[in-house]
C-alpha cells in the first residue's frame, strides 16, 4: 500500500512565477512549478533524454525542456511537442505557512 508522505521543498516565494526548481529525494530528481495557476510538481528529468527539466523554460503552464525543446504540460504531465512523446509522472504539492511541499508515495 502506498502512502503518501509530504516533503519541504523551500519557501514558496523563492519560486517566482513562470519559474522551475529542482528537488531531489532519496536519489530522485522532480521539479518544482510555479504557474499562472498555482504550484506543481513532475519527475525532474525529460521522459525523452536525461535532461534536468529544472534548466528548462516555463510559458504559462508549459515547460519546455532544455535538451531538445520537447514540451509537457506542467499540471498534468502531458507530453505536448516532439521529441517527447511519454507524458511526465506528476505529483501533489501543497504550500502552508509560506512553504512548499511535495506529496511524494511510499511502499
């Protein structure tokens, strides 16, 4: 059974918006969103080569990874521009108290 345990990230007003982080746990990269729409959390690295999405580009809800220009859709991980063809893993972020968190699943 997974459950799901919540991770500080950093202060949410370090994430100026149309921006990227990156956050890594127990060896995994994801990266950090701050949208139009709010906050958001994917896998860190680009599902088409090893490119750290966190050097990529924001537009709106849009990253654009920085290896081959492929783009996914930040809320839902949809791969959305060639090369990239497999949408990203997305994962829950909450901010309390000025700081972001990220909801990642454990065994």
């Amino acid at each position: 059974m997974n459950i799901l345990q919540w991770h500080e990230v950093g202060a949410s007003d370090d994430l100026e918006e149309e921006d990227v982080m990156e956050f890594e746990h127990e060896g995994a990269l994801y990266a950090i969103y701050h949208t139009p729409t709010g906050f958001y959390a994917s896998a860190g690295v680009c599902t088409h080569e090893t490119a750290r999405l966190a050097q990529g580009l924001v537009f709106g809800e849009i990253i654009e990874c920085p290896m081959h220009m492929g783009r996914f859709h930040i809320p839902t991980g949809a791969a959305k521009g060639a090369p990239v063809c497999v949408n990203l893993a997305v994962h829950p972020v909450k901010v309390e108290g000025g700081r972001l968190f990220i909801g990642l699943a454990t065994d």
